[in-house]
C-alpha cells in the first residue's frame, strides 16, 4: 500500500504516506448525526479490504467506528463490542466485521458490514462448563478466499481457539495451558499455519489441522 494509518489514545485516525513516512490526514470525531466517533482509547485499527477510503476502528467505549478519508472523519458506527486489543477485522469480500471483545461472555461477534446488524454470536465454550472465562484481547480472520476460519485469544482462561465458520462457528481447536494472556494472533496467508503470542514472551506457531 502506498499508505498506512494509526490510531490510539488520542482518539484519531492519523494516515500517513508509506514512502516519506509524513502525515497526510488525521481524522477526528463524526457527523454529529450517526455517530460523534471514538470517546475513549482506540486498540485496532483496519483498512477495508475491497474499499480503500474506509477505515474501521475499535476501542474501549464500546463502539466500532467507521471511518471515510473523503469525509475526513467517522461516518457510522456499531455499538457494542469492548475492544482491548487488535480484535478487528474484516472478511476478505468486505461483506462481514469480526469483533472480539474483552469481557466474559459474547466475546467473539460477526457484523453485516451494510446493515451494521448483528449476525452471529460464538459460544467460547458450553454453557455447562465450570472453566473460567477467556476476554479476549485478539481476533483474525483467515485469509483464504472465504475467510472460513476465526482464530481469537485473550485473558482470564489464558488460551486461544479456533472456529470453523463453515460448521455454524464450532470450535476445532484450542491452544490451552498458557501462563499469561494471549494478546495476539494471527493466520499465515494460506491458512495452513496459525501463530499465537502473548505475556509470556513466547510466539507458537502450529499447524491449523493440530490445533
């Protein structure tokens, strides 16, 4: 890309020119009609994938906020998810929002992108297990063709698992037994590899199938 952007706890969006590395725009605040934008510290930040003038961002006032480099601030926004971390992406058709938020339950959300509704909600785990809750701090889509798979980590449980879209949003895998949180994760560009990191200062890198 011929540009990248930040967002943090000033609560813009600041993009800048990837050659010079100096800043081209700050967007702040909204239209005072859908949304004022963010009131609070921003933690994930992504370009849309199929339009490249929209931004979406996700903070701790429990809103994602979309924002338009033509307006020059935030357009519209979901209300919501409590984003703690880089837990905002976005399907690689542009069509569907994955949130992860850090809170007990609920944590793991599909959004309609257009109609800003909500589509699904994944079960971290039965509703008859005694395990404690997982508050996730970080959520990603894969990046094959259909976005199939969801990996997402967090605090509390200190785990991460994986989620089959294709299977109603079934968990296929887990990735227990650390000793702090996981605060990032990642797919690799075929699928076949998922990464995930966090407090303990280690990155593991599996192969999706052994998850």
């Amino acid at each position: 890309g011929s540009q990248f952007a930040t967002a943090g706890r000033l609560r813009e969006v600041r993009v800048y020119d990837e050659s010079t590395k100096k800043l081209s725009q700050a967007l702040s605040g909204g239209d005072a009609h859908h949304t004022p934008g963010h009131s609070n510290r921003v933690f994930s930040l992504k370009y849309h994938p199929t339009m490249p003038s929209v931004l979406i961002t996700g903070g701790w006032d429990n809103t994602v906020q979309f924002w338009d480099l033509r307006k020059g601030h935030a357009v519209r926004a979901i209300f919501g998810p409590h984003v703690a971390g880089d837990s905002v992406d976005v399907s690689q058709d542009g069509e569907t929002l994955l949130t992860g938020s850090w809170r007990p339950d609920k944590q793991v959300q599909l959004w309609d992108i257009r109609s800003e509704k909500l589509l699904e909600t994944f079960p971290w785990r039965s509703s008859a297990s005694a395990s404690p809750p997982c508050m996730v701090y970080a959520a990603q889509f894969s990046k094959t063709e259909n976005s199939d798979m969801i990996v997402a980590g967090g605090s509390g449980a200190n785990e991460a698992k994986l989620f089959d879209r294709a299977a109603g949003g079934s968990v296929f895998g887990t990735v227990s037994g650390l000793t702090r949180a996981c605060y990032s994760v990642d797919f690799s560009y075929s699928g076949a590899l998922v990464a995930v990191a966090g407090g303990d200062g280690f990155i593991r890198v599996m192969n999706v199938s052994d998850a």
